[in-house]
C-alpha cells in the first residue's frame, strides 16, 4: 500500500494499493474455498493467468463453473479489506494532523 497527497500541503490523502500477492489469496481462499483442488484452480486463474475455463480443465478434468465464481468472491473480499484499511488509514492520517495543528 502506498500513500499519496501531501496532507501538509492540504492535500487530500489517497492510498494506491498493490495487486493481491500470494499470501493474500492463500488467507482469503482457505477462509473461503473448502476443497483444496478448487483453490488450486482459482490460484492458477488469478495468479497464474490461466482462463477459468482452462484452470478447471487442467484441476478438474471437467468445466464445473465454480472457478469463475470462487475468483469474484476472493477479489471482493480483498477489495473490501483494502477499502477498510484505506480508510482506516485516512481516519488515522486525518487524526494526526488534527492533533499537529491543535
């Protein structure tokens, strides 16, 4: 995650956050994803750039339709994360600063 705007300047802070790395998906995918073949396939689709349909082919043997399905969730869950820290972050910067001029 990085920070951008200088609040010193009265500029408004923003926080341009990473892609998911591995760690990440490997917290969120145990949490959301039972089977351990299902999170291999949506670990190669979102990490490995294969097609969901692909992942499934090469995991499954089969098109099941979930791959697809278990990415959306995995990538709303980090996006909810990364906007909850963001604002934490911005609570926290703001709170600082109204400390600094106090």
């Amino acid at each position: 995650m990085k920070i951008r705007g200088n609040i010193l300047q009265g500029e408004s802070p923003f926080v341009e956050v990473d892609p998911m790395n591995k760690t990440q998906f490997n917290l969120l995918a145990e949490k959301l994803i039972k089977s351990t073949t299902q999170r291999e396939a949506v670990k190669l689709h979102m990490l490995d750039g294969l097609s969901a349909y692909e992942a499934e082919k090469r995991i499954h043997g089969r098109v099941t339709a979930n791959v697809s399905r278990d990415a959306k969730r995995i990538t709303s869950e980090f996006n909810f994360c990364v906007e909850v820290a963001g604002s934490e972050f911005k609570t926290i910067i703001t709170d600082t600063e109204a400390l600094r001029v106090k």
